[in-house]
C-alpha cells in the first residue's frame, strides 16, 4: 500500500514525526497529498510546500539578454556536487541557458535538438561531456520570461527565481524592487502569486482542513455556528497571508506587505517562477529510509 520511502517523504514535508505519517498514509491508503490533509486536519502539519525537499546535486542558472526583455532558468543535475562546480560543466549550462532565452525552444527535447556548436547538437554536446566527466547528468527543466523579467539566483545556483511585471523595469528603483521580491520568493516559497490567482478548489480545499482542525479542538464544541464562521474567515485571511506572495509581509521592511512596497515603487507583479535544486528528487545514499523500515516490520 505504501513504502518506507514514502513514509521518509511525508515526514519531510510535513514535520511529522515518523508514527503519525504512517498513520496518515494508512489512513489515505497511501495516497500522499491525503495523507498531508490527514496531518492537517488533526493539527500535525502545517501546509507542505508543493515538492519535497532537495535531494540531488548540479545547479540552478539563469540569463537574461541585453535589452532585458527576456530571461530564463535552467536546472541542470549531476550526481555530485563537486561536478556541479567544475568549470566545463557551468561553461555549458550558462551556454545552453542563452540558447534557451534566445531560441525559445518548446521542451527539453527540442532544446536538446538545437545546434550547439559547429554543427553538433546540444544533446549530442551533452553526451559527450557525460563521458568525459564520467558521472550520469541530467538537463532537468527550464523557464522562459519574455516582457519585463527580473532574475534572482541564491546560494550558488540552489534556487534561482524570475519575476516578471506588467510594464518595463526602466530605472534602478523599479528593477531594485522586483529583485528584491525575487529574494522573497526564493526565501519564503510562496504558494501563489496573489489571493486572486487561488484556484477556488484550493481554497475549498483549505477551509474543509481549517473546519476540521477547529470541531478536532474541545474548547470549540459549544461555540456557535457564527463564531466558527468568523473563525474560519481569519485562518482563511492567514492562509492568503502565508502564502501568496503579494499578500505576504515584505521581508525587508514589516510595515509592508509586498503589493504596497512594489505600488510604492511603481511596479506590478503579473509572474513568478521559482526553481530550487534537485526538488522532488531523491539522493543516493539515504539511510533514513532504512531506519523507517524498521519501525514498519
């Protein structure tokens, strides 16, 4: 029905200790995402994120072309970290990164179809440096802004985030402050970009979890059906707060919320895209799901 690993991956999206998120998993007949509003609705978790945590090595990067009017992200993985920082490697991923702004290719396959240099392709390219360094690589996924972008990478290529806004970034002021947001994005990973981009299911979805964490609590068995409503509006009002961005508080400077700092500064918001390293994927060498396997038998 279910498996260690999956017992391990629960545990690290939600907190959970490693008995409750096998609960939660027989419960939901191993179903994961049930599994987390099981969490959530007996008040063991908190949202999970929308991936697991980082688990393999190679890098985030990103480029954008002179005019400034398009921008790209690109994750490419390796098997260690020490391949992630040799300098053939980056050369190439910076390459194929220009080639992904400029040429605008529809997936991965067709990035790879595209010509590299003197005529070799960049999957062919890619081959061969997969033999040369000896160690398996993957060019993972990418992300294209055309209009007015602004890119932001951390740590060294770990997370690299693009905001894209509704008119031009013309003067340091504007550009400073998108950059600064992106540093929020890649710092708080938020959810959505504003309250009015939820799905309406997600917020449905929500307010039967909040529902259910307040009838799991006994202080509120005799309160009125008003005062539950009121008391679900304010956790629904958090939710927005915790993870849309625009509704978040400014990490900067609290006396903002994000949409007042960029209006103070003449921008709007319209996109995020946030990639973090190896997210959902996972690393060799991992113990701990040994060490859940034994508590199962």
């Amino acid at each position: 029905m279910f498996t260690a690993q999956d017992v391990k991956e629960l545990r690290e999206r939600t907190g959970c200790g490693m008995m409750d998120c096998k609960k939660a998993l027989t419960e939901s007949n191993g179903d994961m995402e049930k599994a987390i509003e099981f969490l959530r609705e007996k008040g063991l978790a908190t949202a999970a994120k929308k991936s697991g945590r980082i688990a393999s090595e190679g890098i985030v990067v990103s480029y954008m072309t002179e005019d400034k009017k398009v921008a790209c992200l690109l994750e490419v993985n390796s098997e260690t970290d020490f391949v992630a920082k040799n300098d053939e490697f980056l050369t190439f991923v910076n390459n194929i990164a220009k080639i992904v702004a400029e040429k605008n290719p529809a997936d991965v396959d067709a990035l790879k179809a595209l010509e590299y240099a003197n005529g070799e392709t960049i999957g062919d390219a890619f081959t061969a440096l997969i033999a040369k360094i000896g160690e398996n690589m993957n060019i993972r996924r990418f992300a294209r802004v055309e209009g007015n972008p602004c890119s932001y990478i951390h740590g060294g290529g770990r997370i690299g985030v693009l905001v894209e806004a509704e008119a031009a970034l013309d003067t340091d002021e504007k550009y400073e402050a998108a950059r600064d947001v992106a540093m929020q994005v890649a710092a708080i990973n938020p959810l959505y970009l504003s309250e009015a981009t939820v799905p309406a299911e997600d917020v449905e979805k929500e307010k039967n979890i909040i529902i259910a964490q307040i009838k799991e609590d006994p202080k509120n068995a005799n309160k009125p059906d008003n005062i539950i409503e009121k008391m679900v509006g304010g956790k629904i009002n958090k939710f927005f707060e915790q993870n849309c961005l625009l509704q978040q508080e400014f990490v900067k400077n609290g006396d903002f919320k994000v949409e007042k700092y960029l209006e103070s500064k003449g921008v709007k918001l319209v996109n995020f895209i946030r990639f973090e390293k190896g997210e959902g994927l996972e690393k060799k060498n991992e113990n701990f799901a040994d060490e859940v396997a034994g508590m199962m038998k």
